[in-house]
C-alpha cells in the first residue's frame, strides 16, 4: 500500500518568505560587499526528478516567474519525493533521501548541487534513517545559517515518525534527531508558522488512514504536541501546502489538490488564517484549482501559492498556476514535461551573478 502511495506524494511545503527576507523572495547568493538593498532577492527554482508517462526522471531544471528556464546537470540516479534546501551561498542546494529506482530503494545520501560548476557532488553525511515522501522544511536560525527539518516519510515498507534535522555549521553538514511526531505519517502538509517560529504539521496518511489532525512542533524546545479541536474535515493528503499573505496582509496557509482514500486527485483549495497569536484557523474552501491536482510540486513565486504540474483526472500535468487575489492565473509557459512527486526548492535568482 505505502509503496503504491508513495507515487503520488507531493512534499514540499515552503515557509513564510525565506528565512529573514520578505514573503517571495530569499537571501541573494551575494557573500561579501553585498549592497543592503540587495540582500534580498526574488525567488527561483530548482526542479529535481519525479515523473511523467516514460517514467520516474532524474534530469533537473531552473525556472523562475519571468520566463526563464536553464536544464542543469542530471541528478544522479531517477529520484521520487526527495528533500531539498538551499543551504547559503557557499553550500548551495542540498538534496537528500527519496526513492532511488534505480536501484528500488529508499536513499539515505545527499548531494550537493554546486551551480557554477553544474555538478552533483556526493555529500558524506547520510540521513539518520532512509526517508522519502515526507515534508522537508527549511528553517533560517537567528544565527543566520539554515537548516533542513525533515518530518516522517516512509522507510520503504512503513510510514515512519522520525524528525530528522540537517543543519549548516560553517562548512559542515550535521545530523540530529528532533522530536518525535505523534503520528507515523507521510504524504502530509508542514510548514513553519511565522508568528511562533514553530513547525504545523497536518494531514499527510498512517499505514492504514488518512490522517485529519495537527501537531505542532517546537524548534527550541525540540518538543510536540496535538492542536486540540483542529480537524480537517476532508480526506486529503499529497497535496501542496504554501503559506503567503493575502491583499488585505493577512497571513494564511494554502493547500492546494491532494487525494481523497480512493486516489482521486481534487481541485480543490483550502486555506487556514494564521492570527497574530499564531493560532491557525480550521480550513475553509477557496477559488478551484484549474485543474485536479496530487503530487504536485512549486514555490511561492512573488509570496503567491504557486502550483506546478502533478497529477490530474485527465492525467500528468505540465502547466503551471498561481493565486491572483481570488482567481488562478496560468501561465503562458510550461515545465517542460510533468515532475509528479518531484522536488522544488526555493533559491535566490542571482546565483550566476557571483561565479
């Protein structure tokens, strides 16, 4: 059942802005005598692996929301549901974990993907425990550095509870476990609140059911606890979640497609305020999608929710969306084939400016 399941996860899940910078936009690869007004740059991103009617993929590519598109160095093996930050401007994209299958097992390496030389370099400090399929969320710590919190998964045979945390310490790269969650579960949403710089984690499926409840976990304390009366009314999981601000500034969570217990892809949006207290409100229906969506991947492109791809009634998807206001609008330009189940990551579009 998990490894069936897993074909149609969508993991990643993006964080209120990138670390210190303003929804939409992240900190510019610049790393010495960088003017101020460009420590914060717009968003691109990098497009690993996933699937399409030939089959899983390992290729890669760049976009961004103003029609640019580069194909980078190929991953090194076909990837499904891997997790991926930009770990700063000496380190680069971090990939890590996911299905292999080429070889039909879940990957516990990592590799770093370094853009001048557009290479793929194989990092040697592996995931505690193998992991695909759940949510990686990169967090910016007041230090500065950042870090990759990767929230359950599945092993290949169960989903599993494990956080695992990759964490930048000057040069290096650093595993440590965090705080269980409360329920094994995978094909969730998580994303990092804003207001209480801590992790929600909601939805997602066991080895046996659709899971509807949230827990938060907290980053200082490395605790976790059940939001008590949060419960999400439908059956989802594999959908994708982003936070963002809406015209009136209010901040919300979307969640966009996902599947119901019987594999059936939905249109449908949901969104959850998130008060000044950090409390998140209960999902209410937003504006359909323009199509039914799983497994789908994206960034919030200028802090809006931004679909790209997955998988829909009609089949694989290419095109991709974003929220004006109350309406989708498409985009004139496509992904050049679907990326169902792949990776986005998020990272600043000035990188091939200090090479």
């Amino acid at each position: 059942m998990l490894l069936y399941a897993l074909f149609f996860i969508s993991l990643i899940s993006k964080i209120s802005g990138e670390g210190n910078c303003p929804m939409g936009q992240i900190e510019s690869a610049c790393v010495n005598d960088c003017e101020e007004n460009t420590r914060c740059v717009d968003l691109m991103a990098l497009l690993v692996g996933g699937s399409n009617l030939a089959g899983w993929r390992n290729d890669a590519e760049l976009i961004n929301d103003k029609n640019f598109t580069k194909k980078i160095a190929d991953f090194p093996y076909t990837i499904d549901a891997p997790y991926g930050f930009w770990s700063g401007p000496t380190g680069g994209v971090v990939v890590c974990g996911g299905k292999n299958w080429d070889e039909d097992i879940t990957e516990t390496r990592c590799w770093r993907y370094l853009h001048c030389t557009d290479t793929w370099t194989q990092l040697y400090t592996d995931l505690p425990v193998p992991s695909s399929g759940g949510v990686g969320v990169p967090v910016q710590y007041s230090s500065g550095e950042w870090g990759l919190w990767i929230l359950g998964g599945g092993n290949g045979v169960d989903a599993i509870d494990n956080v695992q945390i990759l964490s930048t310490e000057g040069e290096n790269l650093v595993w440590s476990e965090g705080p269980r969650l409360l329920n094994s579960r995978y094909g969730h949403c998580a994303f990092l609140n804003p207001v209480t710089q801590q992790i929600h984690v909601f939805g997602g499926r066991d080895n046996q059911n659709i899971l509807k409840s949230m827990e938060i976990l907290n980053i200082e304390a490395a605790t976790s606890q059940v939001v008590e009366d949060w419960n999400f009314a439908e059956n989802r999981w594999g959908a994708l979640c982003q936070t963002y601000q809406d015209s009136q500034g209010q901040m919300k969570v979307g969640l966009m497609g996902g599947m119901d217990s019987f594999f059936i892809p939905h249109s449908s949006f949901y969104t959850m305020d998130i008060g000044i207290d950090g409390e998140v409100s209960l999902p209410v229906p937003g504006p359909t999608l323009p199509w039914s969506s799983a497994g789908s991947i994206g960034v919030a492109f200028q802090g809006k929710p931004t679909l790209v791809g997955g998988f829909s009634l009609a089949g694989y998807k290419h095109g991709i969306t974003n929220l004006e206001k109350d309406s989708w609008f498409t985009w004139s330009s496509d992904i050049s084939s679907s990326r169902v189940s792949g990776l986005a990551v998020a990272l600043p579009d000035d990188i091939f400016m200090y090479c």
